[in-house]
C-alpha cells in the first residue's frame, strides 16, 4: 500500500517543487549616498509634500490644476500606454492558464453510404448512422517550471506596463505643466513689451515736441520712430511663441488646436519647495526605473522557460462518452467508451535550436540589466541637472533682478539728462534698449526656474512609488479603466 503512493507523490513533488532556471535576483546598480547638489539645499518639510498624483497643484495655479486633470482623460499617449497594459495583463492571465488541465466536450450525429464495390458484400451499400457524444481532457503536467516561469514572466511584464502608463502620464503632466508655465511666461513677456512700447511712444512725442520747438535734431525723432517700430515687431513676433505653446497644450488635452485657446492672465504659479529625499528613494519613486527592473525580472523568468525545453514532457489524457449506430442506444451502458493515458516525449535533436533560444533569453536578460542601470543612472543626472539649475538660476535671478532694477532707473537719469540738453538721444536709446533686455532676461530667468521645478518634480517621480504595482489587480478590466 505504501508503494501505491509514490508515483502520485513523485508528480506532487515535481510538479510543485522543481523549477529550472535561475530564480531572480534584482540587478544592483550605482547609488550614490547623496545628491551632489543637495549642498546647502534646503529640504522641505513635511517630507509628504510632494502630493501622489497632483504633484501640480503645488504651483499654485488654479488653471494649470484643470488642464493637467484633463490630461488623465483625454491624452491619447496615455491611453495607448492604458492599452498596452491591458494587453500586458490579459497576456499573463493566458500564462496562468497553462497550470490547468483543457477540457473538450463534443457530439455528433453522423449518416453515412459507401459506394457499392464489385468485390464486397452487397450489404456495404447500406447507409450507416454514427452517433457520438464525449468529454476529453488534456493536462501537460509542470515538471520543470515552465509554465510557472511563464507566469513570472507575465506578471512581471504586466507590473512594467502598469510603470509605463505612470510614465506616460507623468511625462503629459509634466509636459502640460512646462508649456503651461512657459505660456505665462509669454505673456507676462508680453506685458513687458507693451509697457515698452507704451514708453518708446512717449520718448518719440518727447523728440517730436523737442524737434518743432527747434531744440531737437531731426535725427533724434528718425532714432525714436526706429526703437518704436523694432519694439512692436517684437512685440508681434512674441504672439507666434505663444500660439505655438497654446497649439502644443491642446494636444496633450486632447483637443483640436483651432478650437482651443487659453485667455491672457497674470503668472500666479509660484515657485514651490520640493522635497528631493535620498538618492536610493529614486529607484522606487520613478517608474521608468520601476519599468526597467520589471523587465529584467521578466527577461529573467524566460531563460527558465528556454531551459525547460531540455527536459521531457509529460502529458496526461483521458477521454469518455458514448459511441452508438443507434439513436436508441445512443447513452446506453453498452454503447460507453473511455480512456485514460500519459504520454513522455523528448526532444532527441533540434540541429541546436533549443540552446540557440536558450542563449537568447540569456542575452535578452544582459541587455535589459543593462538597460535598467542605464536609467538608473539616467535619473540620477536629471536630478543633479535639475538641482543644478534651481540653485545656479536662483543667483542668477537675484542678479537679474538687481540689473533691471538698476537698469530702470538709467533710464530715468539719462532721460532727464536728455530733457536738460546735457545728453544726445542716443544715451536715452541705449538706455532705453539696456534696460528692456535686462527685464525681458529676468522674464526669462523666472521662466527657466519655473520649467526646472517641474523638470525636477518629473525626475523625482511626481510622487509615485514602485509599492503602488503591488495594489494593480491582475485582472484585465479593473484598474486600466480608471
């Protein structure tokens, strides 16, 4: 009676215990122990302060909150990458499949006449029914770990799609923010411009009056029409930038570019404090590297799959029904069939094809090692860089600011100078051209700091942890439709 237990037992412990192939191990990659740039940074606190999700509405703009919450529903990258995750889940889902046994079911009813033949009984030309019903069932046991590294596989793939999608979205969000941001920017340029145009038309009735009242050259009323007119051409080409940034926000709401538009208003977003953390937080908090050890997992799980080729398959079988020439006695006792059987097969020669698969699955594994560390080390520059330009262009600013500032009040010496005689026109020209640059440059400066903020929020992750795959349910039609 013990004896009679073993073969079960051997095929429970195969099936349950043995899996080729080597089991994963996540791929180390360069961590460095902190920021270089986080010298003399000031961290934010709380450290939750950068929001999971609507990481934007730590700009504060009210306007920039609607347009990124139309990104979720409406950005057609996003939804590819939502489809390309579903695809990535029903994909597992038929991996796991293959740990259950297929069942069949038929039946048919079938009458037949063979033709007459000069050498048979003349009864072989009678009309013969066949009725048939069965139930069949087919189960290739896991003896190796094929399927089960399959379903690894699958999985893993389906958590680096559901990173994927976070990066998709994160990628619109950001991008929306940037142009949102670099719109407002435009028009506070713009106001800029028209104050300009507003001063230079002053300074042009001024030499007017000078040159009737004889005081004035002719030169100095040509001079002022010229810096007018150069003004307002500028003043014109700053419309072709921001419809552009306009046309560029519309697509990532997924609208039409002639049916959308965004009003002028003043900048309201304000430059916030983000929380940068530790640099080993960034393998967790960015999804693109989240993505790229998914895929190595994956690549991973499928040298076992190679590997599983080289052993034997076992297949169990069994079929039942009944099988009658009578209607009658169709499901009848004496008209009952069954079988039952196991089937061993082994590969004996494949002219290498099996250890050619087997050295690609292991190449396919290098390559993404690879590639997961390259990100890695990806990341980490963007967030120096980002780090890099807050703090070079916060001094700058300060700089900036002081010039144009400075600049301003040139303008309102070196006039005065000009009303008295002691000056030419062309020391208020140039006065005049010092200081528009300088405030445009400090427009821009605040424009650049604005854009690293979100370059740097990106960088970071936008909020998402890698722990959020963990939550994604495995079934095809819950979570991707949200």
């Amino acid at each position: 009676m013990t004896l009679r237990f073993v073969p079960p037992l051997a095929v429970v412990v195969l099936v349950s215990g043995c899996m080729v192939g080597p089991d994963y191990v996540r791929p180390t990659a360069p961590v460095p122990e902190a920021y270089r740039e986080m010298a003399g940074w000031k961290r934010a606190e709380p450290r939750d302060a950068l929001a999971r999700g609507r990481w934007w509405e730590m700009f504060g703009d009210r306007e920039l909150d609607a347009l990124a919450a139309r990104v979720e529903v409406s950005n057609q990258n996003i939804r590819l990458a939502e489809a390309n995750f579903r695809q990535a889940q029903a994909l597992a889902e038929q991996a796991r499949a293959g740990l259950f046994p297929t069942v069949g079911a038929g039946a048919s009813a079938i009458r037949s006449k063979s033709p007459s033949l000069s050498n048979q009984p003349s009864f072989a030309t009678g009309a013969v029914n066949n009725f048939n019903a069965n139930l069949n069932a087919g189960w290739e046991l896991d003896l190796w770990g094929k399927v089960r590294r399959g379903i690894e596989s699958g999985e893993a793939n389906w958590q680096a799609s559901a990173a994927d999608l976070e990066s998709a979205r994160l990628s619109a969000q950001a991008a929306v923010a940037q142009n949102y941001l670099a719109l407002r920017i435009a028009d506070v340029q713009r106001r800029v411009l028209e104050d300009t145009v507003a001063a230079y038309q002053r300074s042009l009735e001024l030499t007017q009056n000078r040159y009737a009242a004889g005081i004035a050259a002719r030169v100095d009323v040509v001079q002022a029409e010229v810096q007018l007119k150069s003004a307002q051409a500028q003043l014109v080409d700053l419309g072709v930038d921001r419809a552009l940034l306009e046309h560029a926000i519309a697509t990532l709401v997924g609208e039409p570019a002639s049916t959308f538009s965004i009003p002028r208003a003043p900048l309201v977003a304000t430059l916030p404090a983000i929380p940068v953390g530790v640099p080993s937080e960034l393998l967790e908090r960015r999804p693109d590297i989240a993505a790229a050890e998914r895929s190595a997992a994956a690549a991973n799980a499928q040298i076992g799959v190679a590997q599983a080729a080289f052993y034997p398959t076992l297949t169990l079988s069994a079929t039942g029904g009944f099988r009658s020439n009578s209607f009658a006695d169709w499901f009848s006792a004496p008209s009952r069939f069954w079988s039952l059987g196991a089937a061993l097969a082994q590969v004996v020669f494949d002219g290498g094809l099996r250890r050619a698969v087997s050295d690609q699955a292991i190449a396919a594994y290098d390559g993404q090692v690879a590639a997961y560390r390259q990100t890695v080390l990806t990341g980490f520059q963007e967030v120096e860089d980002n780090l890099a330009q807050l703090r070079i262009l916060e001094e700058e600013a300060r700089f900036q600011n002081e010039a144009a500032r400075g600049a301003l009040v040139s303008v309102e010496l070196t006039t005065n100078q000009y009303k008295a005689g002691i000056v030419s026109f062309l020391n208020v020209i140039a006065a005049q051209t010092i200081a528009l640059n300088n405030e445009r440059a400090a427009v821009n400066v605040q424009g650049r700091r604005l854009a690293a903020s979100v370059l740097l929020v990106k960088s970071l992750g936008g909020g998402w942890d890698a722990s959020a795959l963990d939550d994604v349910p495995l079934s095809g039609s819950g979570a991707a439709r949200q």
